[in-house]
C-alpha cells in the first residue's frame, strides 16, 4: 500500500476547495495516483546526490491517532485532520492479558541479525525477537497491530481477582464470587443475608465485561472487569490519554518544505492530466514547469533545495563530476576542445 508524504490539506494551499473536489470528483485513488507520479519525478532527480528518500518518509510514517498506541515524546501524529508533535507521553489504553506474551529472551544462540525493534504496529508471532529497552524478548502468542491486540513487552496494568463459587456463607466487603455463568461482586454490607443468591440479593453487583471504547476506569482494586471468562482490577492507569493542543500535543509539520511545495505542484499537474489530459491550464502548466526545473538544477547542485546530503565513504557528500579533455598543447589556446 503506498503511504502518502502530501494530505489533502497540503493542496488548498495553491487550489480551492471546490476546484480539488472536481479534480477527484470523491475517488481518493486519484491523489495516490498523482503522487505517485510525482514522487517518482523527485526521486529520480534526487536521489543519487541527497537524502530524499528518508525526507519523504518522515512524511510517509506519521499515522492517525490510534487510542491504542502509546506515543512517546518526539513522533508526529495526524490529529483532527492536522499534524501535531508529541510533547508530552501519550498513552494508549491497556487490556487485560488472559496470559502471558513476552518473555525475556536468555539463549545463547542470538543472532542480531533477526531481533528487531518493537514496533507497536508491526504483527508478531511466536517464536519472534524484539528488543525493547535494551533487552531482547521472544513472542509467546500471536499479537500486534493486524490482530487488533497490540501487547508491549512486560508492559501490563491488570491484575486478576481471586474468584470462588458462591456458597451461602459470610463475604467481605467487595468479594468477587462466580454463579449462574456470571461473576458478582459484594457492593454493600447493609442487610446483607448471606442466604441469597447473587441474582436475588440487591447486596451484589454483576461485574460488567471489559470495553476498549470505555475510557473512564478508576485505578482501585474494586474496579472489576471480567476478560476472556476471568476478573481483573486495574494495577495502573489503564485508559488512554486525550490528545490536548499544549497539554501533550503541538501543531508541528516536520516534513521538508521544499518537498511539500513542488510535490503539490506536480501533483496537481498529474491530477489535472488524469481529469482532461488535453485541457490542462496554463497555471498548471507553469507550475509544473518551474518544479521541473527545481529538480533539474537541484539535481546538478546549482541550488541548494534543503534535503541533507548523502555522504561517502569518507563522511563527505558525494560528489559526482567528471572532465574530459583532448590536448595537445599545454598553451589553453591552442588545444581543439576542452571541457
């Protein structure tokens, strides 16, 4: 799946609103096909003398906001159809684990080679090594972002209840007992007869199942859940943090200017040619044109376009140039040609 560097955004810069509706006409296929396009035309120029390659990633990775990632300070994210900076840890909601999904890995046999970094929207499975915080851990179970159950290595914030049969007898205060296939907790001690099932005292309380969309768990050993036929009770915060503009998040793009600006236009050009290939507007046209030739004398280093340099071997930029001379004479005025 191709990853966009550019969001639709980008183009109401130099078009309306309007105007970029009629060029799509609703078919979002048309803007990855159109940048597609333009994107080989800057990497083709680019690429042999700059870094253009990790400038149009640092566009192509920053995901919507997803309340079951943990951001950590630093990464950019798409929050309510703007690019915003992590400023401040963001968590995302933990579910309780019904088993274990990690564990530190202790052979002797490591091959670095195939232990990768923990990434929170990859997919694993079992027998696969991450290191995370220095350490290197083995998948136990299959998890991650395709299962829809992302599991950070050591990183819980449940833990299960004690749970026993009802029988009729005397419980403390908050008890957690298992009848009829559900699970009950004791919620009060007022006129409470310990001859009364859970299903007809008011004195117990049935314990809901655990909801990811729910956002408001209290960190209390009463607040039960029940998880893959099991209760838990949170150890943690275990709800995910709100995106706030100057709480935890900031209004920052960190994509390459440059970049940004001549990818619309050539976008736009493409856009345009997929519509009406033989009524593309002058405007169109000149845009185009003047970003064409950016790349063409940003490819032969006659300007300075902003992207890093790629460097050699010898940590300097690569540099590509060569002279080609026919003497036959050391006096410059006599020689045939000279370049």
């Amino acid at each position: 799946m191709y990853r966009r560097f550019l969001n639709n955004n980008d183009y109401l810069g130099i078009i309306t609103p309007e105007a970029l509706s009629q060029l799509t006409r609703g078919n979002e296929d048309r803007f990855i096909q159109a940048e597609e396009s333009a994107e080989m035309s800057v990497v083709e120029y680019l690429s042999e003398n700059y870094e253009v390659e990790k400038e149009l990633a640092k566009g192509k990775y920053i995901a919507e906001y997803d309340r079951r990632i943990t951001y950590p300070v630093g990464v950019h994210i798409y929050f309510d159809g703007q690019i915003h900076e992590v400023i401040r840890s963001i968590s995302g909601y933990r579910e309780p684990a019904t088993g274990q999904y990690w564990e530190e890995y202790s052979g002797i046999d490591l091959d670095a080679c195939h232990v990768s970094c923990y990434s929170q929207f990859n997919t694993y499975y079992p027998g696969d090594k991450v290191s995370y915080n220095d350490v290197v851990y083995v998948c136990l179970k299959e998890n991650g972002y395709k299962f829809d159950d992302i599991r950070i290595p050591m990183v819980n914030g449940w833990l299960e209840a004690e749970i026993a049969p009802w029988k009729p007898m005397e419980y403390p205060l908050w008890s957690v007992v298992e009848y009829d296939n559900g699970f009950f907790t004791l919620m009060t001690l007022d006129n409470f007869d310990s001859n009364l099932d859970p299903m007809t005292s008011d004195c117990w309380g049935a314990i809901a199942d655990y909801d990811p969309e729910y956002n408001a768990y209290e960190l209390s050993e009463n607040e039960y859940v029940v998880y893959g036929g099991r209760v838990f009770y949170p150890e943690t915060d275990v709800n995910a943090d709100i995106p706030q503009v100057g709480r935890n998040i900031s209004p920052h793009d960190p994509r390459n200017y440059n970049l940004k600006k001549h990818m619309v236009r050539l976008a736009l050009y493409e856009l345009t040619k997929l519509i009406a290939p033989n009524n593309v507007s002058v405007v169109r046209m000149r845009d185009y044109e003047d970003s064409m030739k950016w790349l063409i004398d940003a490819a032969k280093l006659r300007l300075n376009p902003q992207i890093p340099r790629k460097l050699d071997a010898t940590k300097k930029p690569v540099t590509d140039w060569q002279l080609a001379t026919f003497q036959t004479d050391y006096d410059p005025y006599k020689n045939p040609w000279m370049v």
